[in-house]
C-alpha cells in the first residue's frame, strides 16, 4: 500500500494465549505471544470532522459529532472516542489474518488505532498510557476483558500479564509453535458465561484450579528463561488438564491436542484462548499438523506496537 506523506501509520501484533485463560479473569496471571501476524491502520488527516473507515470488512463513514460504536467497526470507533480527536481522518486498516481466527484481531487493531490516533494528535509514543487506553476502549465494548492480548500487541514478545492490581512483564522468546483451527469458535463472552456457572457451583475447587493456572505461568516464565522447551512442553500439557476442568475443551479440541502430541518433535499441546472451539497450540515443531484441519505456524513478534513512518 502507498502512502502520502501526510499518512500516520501503526501496526500491532496479533496475539496468541498460551496459559492463564479464565483464570486471568480472576486475579491470576497469564502468559500470552504476540505472532508475526500484524494489523496495520493508516491514518490521513482531513481538514473537517468526518470519519471514513476503510477494510476488508468493509466501508463506514460518520462525522467526530456522531460516533457510536458500530459493528463490525465497534472497537475502532470505541478507540477514536477514547482518543478525542480534535478533527476528521480516513483510516485504512490491513490484516494479516482474518478475524475469524482467535489471533488477538480486535486487540491488534485497538491497540494500532489508538497508536496513530495518538500520533496525529502529536502524543508521546507511550506504551503504558497505550495499554491503559486500550484496555478502556474494549472493557467499553464488550464489558469483560483481561487486557492479556492488548499487553501482548503493545509490549510484544511473550508477556506475563495480571489485570487487577495491573503487572506487565515482557520476556523475549523464539518459539516454535503451530496453530490448529479447530473449524468453529464460540464467542468469548458465551465461554465465560459458561466457566462462570461451573465456577458458581464449586468456588472452592475452582479457586484451586486458577490457583494451579498461576502457578503454571510462573513456571512457564522460569522455562522461557533459562530455553527449557520440554519442561515448558510439560506445561502445556498440565495447563490443557486444568482449562478441561473448567469445561472449555470438547471432542474436537481433545482430538487435536492427542493427535498433535503425537507429532514428531511437538513437546506440548493444549487449547489457546477461551476454548470451546477456536485453536489448539503445539510447542516444539511449528509445521506440526492434523489432517483436515487449517494449520498455522506461529512466530513470535518481540517488538509489538510500532508506528512505521
């Protein structure tokens, strides 16, 4: 894509959890990567108050005077309330993935957004005070949220992150994982409402079970350090027993983490994100694969958020 000089570009890695799911939501930690699968936002100023918004989504266009949030541009045009702007702009946005697949897409392109919004508007490039707007504008639009993949599109890298009281801490890491799509995805907020009501009929079993998640992250963090891959294979294996007590795997999930544990070199598998369809991720060999179901190698992206002009 070409760019006048007056453009603003910011791009921001996709993301992928890898421990701590459901448990985040609770005052544990999470470990999530950013993945070498970027969302771009361009920016063009313009000199009055309309919106135009251009992807592969689609069109919309409304005025500064007028913002709502909009499906399926919801989370950009929380993003654009958030920042304030003081005047109009077309914004362009580019994937590298589809947003069907649970790489962090609403997360990357809140985290871009508000990145070349802060640009044009001439705020310091401030990756705090980006994660803090960021986590305000998806909390507006779909009321829960951890914050685990905004930390990983900001900061990059593997991050372990812990919502409330907030800790952001990146640890660069080369890994080599694979993705497998499972074909279908629950909504989020559908997974959480379901883990919630299990969680409601056994406090204290679940209490046990994030308790258990954390200490895995923990873990996990050690093993990326000192390059432990097989240990932090373990880990993989011991966090997916945990995520299937809390009801978030099914047979097609099961399937894909036995097969893929069966693959030449994989060390780990477990399910990434909230569960109930969406990824399986394997450590250890990132073209391990299980037939009939799309396939991703993962890279991991170390530099997250940057502006690119």
């Amino acid at each position: 894509m070409s760019h006048s000089r007056t453009d603003l570009c910011a791009s921001a890695p996709g993301s992928l959890m890898l421990m701590g799911e459901h448990a985040v939501l609770h005052g544990s930690h999470a470990l999530c990567a950013a993945v070498t699968k970027r969302i771009r936002v361009s920016l063009r100023p313009l000199p009055d108050s309309e919106i135009h918004i251009d992807s592969g989504l689609g069109s919309y266009g409304t005025t500064l005077e007028n913002l709502t949030q909009k499906a399926p541009f919801q989370f950009v045009l929380a993003a654009i309330q958030q920042a304030g702007p003081t005047r109009g702009f077309h914004l362009t946005i580019e994937a590298d993935f589809a947003s069907t697949l649970g790489f962090g897409s609403s997360a990357a392109v809140t985290v871009a957004a508000l990145a070349a919004l802060r640009a044009m508007e001439r705020k310091p490039f401030d990756r705090a005070a980006l994660l803090e707007q960021a986590l305000a504008v998806v909390r507006s639009v779909q009321g829960t949220a951890s914050g685990s993949d905004l930390a990983a599109a900001v900061f990059g890298g593997v991050v372990r992150y812990r919502a409330d009281p907030p800790f952001v801490e990146p640890v660069h890491a080369t890994l080599p994982l694979a993705a497998c799509y499972a074909g279908y995805k629950t909504p989020t907020p559908e997974v959480i409402r379901r883990v919630e009501a299990n969680r409601r009929a056994h406090p204290k079993h679940f209490a046990s079970l994030f308790d258990l998640m954390d200490k895995c992250v923990h873990d996990a963090v050690a093993a990326l350090r000192s390059n432990d891959r097989e240990r932090l294979g373990q880990l993989f294996n011991l966090h997916h027993g945990l995520q299937a007590a809390l009801g978030c795997s099914d047979e097609t999930l099961e399937i894909l983490v036995h097969q893929l544990r069966a693959k030449p070199g994989v060390l780990g598998a477990k399910i990434s994100g909230s569960g109930l369809g969406d990824c399986v991720i394997a450590l250890g060999n990132s073209q391990a694969a299980v037939s009939g179901y799309e396939h991703f190698p993962i890279e991991i992206d170390n530099q997250g958020v940057k502006l690119e002009n």
